[in-house]
C-alpha cells in the first residue's frame, strides 16, 4: 500500500469519524430536549396536583420527611 492511498483512507476514515460525531451529538441534543420537555410536564402535573390537594400535599411531605428522619436515625 502507498502513501497516497493511505492518506485516502486516512481521510475517509475521518470523515466517517466526524459524521459519526456530528450525529451522535444531534441524537444527544434530540434525546436532551425530550428530557427536558417530559420533566417540564411531570413538573406542571405535580404543580396542579399540589395546588388542588395543599393540605394532602403537606402531610405527603410531612410523612416522607418523618419516614427520613426515622431512616437517618438508625
């Protein structure tokens, strides 16, 4: 093999690393926007959870702190 054709694969082989790369980071935006759209979601039901049942909210929060507090205690 001679060092023209070796620097052709080099080449390609680069580039194939690159559009790899290129794609890779898009899937990675892609799956972080879905995140970050399905946590706002989660966030706004458990918003309107709260704000139409406070008193059952706090005592949730209260029991989950008292269970915590127990845990730590051991």
């Amino acid at each position: 093999m001679n060092q023209q054709s070796m620097s052709k694969q080099a080449d390609s082989i680069t580039k194939k690393a690159e559009r790899t790369a290129s794609e890779a980071a898009s899937n990675v935006a892609d799956v972080a926007e879905q995140v970050q759209a399905s946590a706002k979601e989660q966030y706004d039901r458990l918003e309107s959870v709260i704000r139409r049942n406070p008193v059952a909210s706090v005592s949730a929060a209260a029991g989950v702190g008292l269970l915590i507090a127990m845990i730590a205690r051991r």
